[in-house]
C-alpha cells in the first residue's frame, strides 16, 4: 500500500495544510510557525532538519532514520557516551570543556526537529526517533539546569513549556502502521535498573522530562507500581506532582499491588504513611489481594497497619479468596486462615463451602495418581494433607466420604466442560507445600495450565489439552529451554494438530511419568 508523506511546497514553510493531519490535530499553533523559539522549527537548526527528513523520504529512506540519526551524531562532534550518559557525566564533561555545549545544544535542537519532522510528514514517530527524541529533550533540560548553576541561579524543578509539550506530542504519537494514538507507558523500559543505579534526584529528572504527574497516575505501568522507586520518589510524586495512590487501573491494580505480589512490606508501610487506603471497597482490596496471591506475612502486615479483616464493599471477602483455591499452597492458606480469624474475621457459609471445594479438588487429584506417581508425590502431598485437614477442622468442615466413591463413579461430571481446567488445578495441588520445596512438576505444569487457556474457546478439551502437553514435552525434551519464540510456535501449530482423544487420567499419569524421568528446563 502507498503511503502518502506530507512535504511543505518548495520555498514554503510549514502549516496544518501540509503537515499530516494526525500531527495537524496534535500539535498547538506554534508548532508551525518558524518565528517562534519554541517550535521545533523554530531555528535554523530545526527548519534545515525539517528540510533533510524531507529529502531522506524523498529518496526512499525507511521510517526507524537510524541512518540520519547516525550521520546528525557524527557531524556534531559530541561523544557518543556524553549524548548517552547520565545528566552528571554530561555536566561533568561540559564543566572540563565548556566549548562542547554549543554542539550539544544545537545536536538535541536536531534531534527534536528530526522526530517531529518525522511526525509531521509520515503521522507517525518511529519507536527509535523516539528514544532519540526523548533523549534530546532530556539533554536539553540538563543544560538548561547547567545553565542556571553556572549563572549562581536556582535550578528550577519544573520544565520549560515548549519542552514538556514536546514530550507530551511524542510519547503520545503513533508508531508507523499503527492507528494507535497512545504509548503503554512514559517510563523506560529499565526503570527497575535504573532505580538500582541512580540517585533520587536523577530519577526525579527523568519523571519530570516524560511528564509523569497526576494526570497519568494509575497506569499499572508508571513509577508507584515499582516497589524498586525509592521512597524520596514516590513522596516527590504524591506532594509536588499531585499523585493519587488510590487510583486504580482498570484491571483493577493500585499502589499495593506489586508491593503485595512480591512480599514487600516496608513500601506496604510506606503507602499507608503517604495515605493510601489500606481498607479500599472492591477487587484491589489489598487485603483481598494478599490472601488471594497467599502472602501470610503480608497479610499480617495488613492488619498490623490497620486492615479490616472483615472489609466492607469486597466480595468475595478475604478468607474466601484465600479458601477458593487452597490447594495452590495448603500450608500458606492454613496460615492466612489462622491470622484472619485471630484479628476477629467470622466463619461463614460461603467460607466453609470454599473449603469444601478446595478439599474435594484435593481428593480428586490423588485419585488421578496411579501408585508409582503417588509414591513420587508423596512428602509433598502429606504436607498439603495436613494442613487441610487442619483448615478443616479450624472451620468445622467434615471431609466428604463419599467424594472418591463419587469421581470414579462418575468421572466425566467430575471433570467437567471447557471451563473446569483439572489441570490448572493439579498444578496447584502440586506446588503445594513448603516455600522454597524444589518441585520438577511445577515449571512445566504452570506452562500447560497457561497454554490451556487458550484452548478453551471450544472442540474437544481434553485433546487439546493433550496435544499442548506433547508439544511441550517435545520441545523439552530436545534439551531446549522453553521461550516465546517455542511458545509462539506451539501456539501455532496445536490447532492443525489432529490425534485421537485422551482420557484424562491418561493425560495426567503420561505427563507426570515423563516429567519425573526427565529434567526440566524452562524460561520465563
């Protein structure tokens, strides 16, 4: 297909007529007007840009101008180390040499114009230009504060207009062939890293130069959903950004997600300090979410920090959460149900019946176990027993004793439709123990459990299940480590695959004798 670049005439100057109308559409007045200082045309060294982007797609170059990029670079002079260093290596080089900023100045005016020159001719920014835009705004803040400490003057927190309506255009433009009008996130894509190798002030710098303040505040992708953003950081975006902590995405995730998925109880303590809401109505609850992720340590946490065991507005409450899949790790349900109950939450119906399930699933999944394969399982499955048999009777739930009498009897009720995936539920049946307990089933089971998700949009379960289990076993087999490249392919190829229909004690008994005769390698 054509695609149509939008060129000023010869001798002209840029205006919404001969700009895309994605760039027309997104970009203030000033924009076009080469007069005005904050253009990104608005220099010689902007419009002369403008002029060359122009050429380069007049003789056919492609849309990522890492050629143009590469060339800009070079003719500057300007080390490629101080353009990618930290804003303390760029004013350490121009203190050593202060006839450097010149060039450096006038590279990131290019580096601007040459992304939104990209914009205004294609609509679109490629993701390279930017990175490179971004960058070059970025070195344009450093001198600017550079500036201001030279001159004896303050250095001011917030950024210039022209830069932060810059940053906000480009991070916000499409990327070529996407009709996309937004990116996933304004941080970068190492902002763990960086907050491992940068100080406070330098994480500060960069939030401020991609606009990250309130208006953003919620994505599951900015800087509170970090427990690595250092807490000078976060309270920095909460006091002068006007961040709100009780923002949720749509998922829902808030501030406490992360913090409680990876156990970090100091930021726990630390969000409730800045005033985040510990006792929250709905799905992000974070009490809710820690019985559900089975975090005892952190549940306790919770209501040390004043959660409500017992929280209006949730549903299904804590305990049942934590009950409804008790089988994912027993002894970690039996020591959640434990703290629950002493900070005063009530046994309910539904509570019992989410054990009962739970216990009945439990029973279920021994049954699938041929002798050999029960033997093998056993320490495990003892502890996992044992807790159970606890839970029940902390809640005063009678194991049903007709329960394996009934699976055999009935086994295709038992197993249910395309919704009752056994063996999502096995998999929790079998990492089930000990933190910490080495388990050769759980990689490769977790893998079927999350391929299988995919098949459940109809035709026989149970043969797809089977086929994604052989398609997994070959490849590890072969001594390849499972990846998304593995993982894209097995994706496509199990739908063409065509075998007879496996039972399901079958399926489990033949996945379960290779995996304990073969190790298991597996990325994430």
């Amino acid at each position: 297909m054509a695609v149509t670049h939008w060129f000023d005439p010869p001798g002209g100057v840029p205006s919404p007529a001969t700009s895309h109308p994605v760039f027309a559409a997104a970009v203030p007045a000033w924009y076009h007007d080469i007069t005005d200082p904050r253009s990104p045309f608005g220099s010689p060294e902007g419009i002369g840009m403008l002029r060359r982007v122009e050429a380069w797609y007049t003789d056919g170059g492609g849309d990522d101008l890492s050629g143009l990029r590469d060339e800009t670079g070079a003719a500057s002079g300007v080390p490629r180390e101080v353009w990618l260093g930290s804003d303390g290596n760029i004013q350490a080089w121009l203190n050593a040499d202060e006839t450097g900023q010149a060039g450096l100045r006038e590279l990131a005016t290019r580096m601007m114009a040459m992304a939104m020159a990209q914009f205004k001719i294609t609509g679109a920014v490629h993701p390279g230009m930017e990175r490179a835009g971004g960058r070059a705004a970025w070195v344009k803040v450093v001198l600017r504060d550079w500036d201001d400490h030279r001159r004896g003057e303050e250095v001011a927190d917030e950024i210039p207009e022209d830069i932060a309506s810059y940053l906000r255009i480009l991070r916000h433009a499409p990327e070529p062939g996407s009709t996309l009008g937004h990116r996933p996130s304004l941080l970068p894509d190492d902002w763990v890293g960086l907050c491992r190798t940068m100080n406070a002030e330098e994480l500060k710098r960069i939030l401020r130069v991609r606009n990250v303040d309130a208006t953003l505040w919620g994505s599951r992708t900015e800087a509170h959903m970090f427990p690595e953003t250092p807490l000078e950081v976060l309270r920095w975006l909460v006091e002068t950004r006007g961040a709100d902590l009780d923002r949720c995405h749509e998922q829902p995730t808030s501030a406490f997600h992360e913090a409680i998925v990876v156990g970090a109880t100091t930021r726990l303590r630390e969000l409730v300090e800045l005033g985040a809401d510990i006792n929250r109505e709905g799905e992000a609850n974070p009490l809710a979410i820690a019985c559900r992720e089975r975090r005892p340590e952190v549940v306790a946490t919770l209501l040390d920090l004043g959660a409500d065991p017992d929280p209006s507005g949730v549903s299904p409450s804590p305990l049942v959460e934590c009950l409804a899949g008790a089988t994912r790790d027993l002894p970690a349900t039996l020591a959640i149900t434990r703290t629950l109950l002493d900070a005063g939450m009530p046994v309910t119906r539904e509570a019992r019946a989410a054990l009962a399930r739970s216990g009945g699933a439990f029973e279920f999944h021994r049954g699938l176990l041929r002798p050999g394969l029960l033997a093998a399982c056993l320490p495990r499955l003892e502890v996992a027993e044992d807790a159970l048999g606890q839970l029940n009777r902390l809640l005063g739930v009678a194991p049903d004793p007709t329960w394996e009498e009934r699976i055999w009897e009935n086994r295709e009720e038992t197993l249910g439709g395309p919704d009752c995936d056994q063996l999502d539920h096995l998999a929790e049946l079998l990492c089930s123990g000990r933190p910490g307990d080495p388990n050769p089933l759980e990689d490769l089971l977790s893998h079927v459990s999350d391929l299988c998700l995919i098949v459940r949009h109809g035709g026989d379960w149970v043969r797809q299940q089977w086929l994604w289990v052989k398609r997994i076993l070959a490849i590890l087999g072969s001594g390849t480590p499972l990846g998304p490249d593995q993982l894209t392919e097995a994706r496509a190829v199990a739908w063409e695959l065509v075998e007879r229909p496996e039972g399901m004690e079958r399926l489990v008994s033949l996945t379960l004798e290779w995996v304990l005769r073969n190790p298991v390698t597996v990325c994430r």
